[in-house]
C-alpha cells in the first residue's frame, strides 16, 4: 500500500471497541497518527500499544464522554499544538438501546441515545470543524445506520437518531464546500459488533440471536469503506454510502437458513 508522503492526524470517536477499532488499525495503515478517544481509559491506551506496535505510527487516547458537552470541549482544548491540526474525523460513536414500541419504551433509553447519536456527533464536530474550516482542508466521517434510511417496528427512536445523522452529513456537507471539506456518510446493515449486546442491555443469547442464520458484516468490513473514502483524491468525495450485507435487502429483509429473531443495526 502506497504511503502517504505527510503524516496527517485522524480523530476516531468510540474507539474502543467494535466498528471504531477497526477504523484505527484501518487508518494506520494509511499512514495516518491517531487520536482515539471513547470512555474506557484503559481500552484506549492498550490500543495505544497495539497499534503503535503494529503499524508504527503514533496514537494520542482522549478519553471523554461525547454526551457531556463540557468534557468533549476540554479534552480537545487539553490537546498538544502538535496534534491540534486534525485532517479526518470519524464519527463513529453510537448506540442503539431497547428493542421497544414508542407507547412502552424508557426515557432513559431515549436519552441516552440522543445524546450519544445526535449530540454527540453535533459537539464532537463543533470541537473539530473550525481548525478544517481555518485550513480550508479535511474530511469528515459520520458512521450512519441503514436506520437512518429506514424506520422499523420498536426502533423508532433508534431509527429517528440515524435519520439526524443523515440530514446532519447533508447540512454540514452544504456548510463546509466553500471551505474544500469533504463530508462521508458510511451507513452499515446488520454488523456483528457489541451493537446488539449494549442494545439487549448485555443479554448475550438474545445478542447472538440477531445474527443467526446469515453472515454479517464484520467491523473491518466497515473500516475498509472508511479506508477507501479517505484514500480518494481531493477532488473526488464519497458523499454517501449504505452497505449491506449479501443476506439483507432492507432494514428488516433477511435471507436466513434459521428463524428471523430480532433486528440489527
């Protein structure tokens, strides 16, 4: 793979496990230095090591909660001048919780999804937007869901977060083209990540359950897409992209050797 001649820096959100993850050993091989950040400290920073040890370039860990407007802004303000100057954002932090109709769901489920999905996406971006906007030069990444495309049965919250997402790529993508910004839109079916557990609430046999059946997408077949947008020559810019797995046609459509159980990502 040929490397980049400058070694630019990449932010990657939810790092720390799944999709996220994959997305830093992906861009480290694309020559990038990272900042991985996500809310488990020690996650961080043995990825940290495993990256660094594995591909040889240099990882920064910013620990921080991006439902809490406050930390995300000291943890970048807390940054060394040397990696202030972020070239690509990945958006990746998100979750899904409850698998309930909207007359019997928890408020607190809700919150915790709007706050993670839409305002975190939201002040993660403010954080990072004005030193590209100042550069006129950057990308970035918002890691969707085929949810923000569709609206299915007891996910309507859920689905209504990715739906942000998605009108949120297309206004900052209108915002930032004066600017020379690229804005990605990467939106996964149904993933074989911690997604399902976090949304049963840790219940692994129903987490398992989602993907019987058929094979889903793995993490690193979403870090690849990520790989592929950043890798485009300046001019070319992959606005959106909904990748599915063989065995889905639809947020709720499943070619499965087993019983359908539950719907995913």
């Amino acid at each position: 793979m040929t490397k980049r001649q400058t070694v630019k820096t990449a932010c990657i959100t939810g790092a720390t496990s799944g999709i996220g993850e994959a997305v830093a050993f992906r861009l480290a091989a694309e020559n990038m230095n990272l900042i991985i950040t996500g809310r488990r400290k020690e996650r961080l920073e043995s990825l940290k090591k495993e990256i660094e040890a594995a591909r040889g370039v240099r990882v920064y860990p910013l620990p921080f909660d991006v439902r809490n407007c406050d930390e995300v802004c000291r943890a970048f303000d807390s940054l060394p001048g040397e990696w202030r100057e972020i070239e690509t954002l990945v958006n990746n932090a998100g979750l899904a919780v409850g698998l309930d109709p909207l007359h019997e769901g928890a408020v607190e489920d809700w919150e915790r999804m709007i706050d993670t999905n839409i305002k975190g996406l939201l002040y993660v971006t403010r954080a990072v937007s004005p030193g590209m906007v100042a550069r006129k030069s950057g990308h970035i990444i918002n890691i969707g869901s085929i949810a923000g495309k569709e609206v299915y049965p007891n996910g309507a919250v859920y689905c209504a977060t990715k739906h942000a997402a998605d009108a949120l790529s297309k206004g900052m993508r209108m915002d930032l083209l004066p600017y020379g910004i690229r804005v990605t839109q990467i939106c996964p079916g149904a993933t074989a990540t911690e997604f399902s557990l976090v949304r049963f609430k840790g219940d692994r046999r129903r987490a398992a359950q989602v993907y019987d059946g058929f094979v889903p997408l793995s993490a690193a077949d979403i870090a690849e897409a990520v790989g592929f947008a950043v890798s485009r020559p300046p001019h070319v810019n992959i606005q959106d992209l909904l990748i599915m797995p063989t065995a889905q046609a639809a947020a709720t459509c499943f070619h499965k050797t087993a019983s359908r159980t539950e719907s995913a990502e």
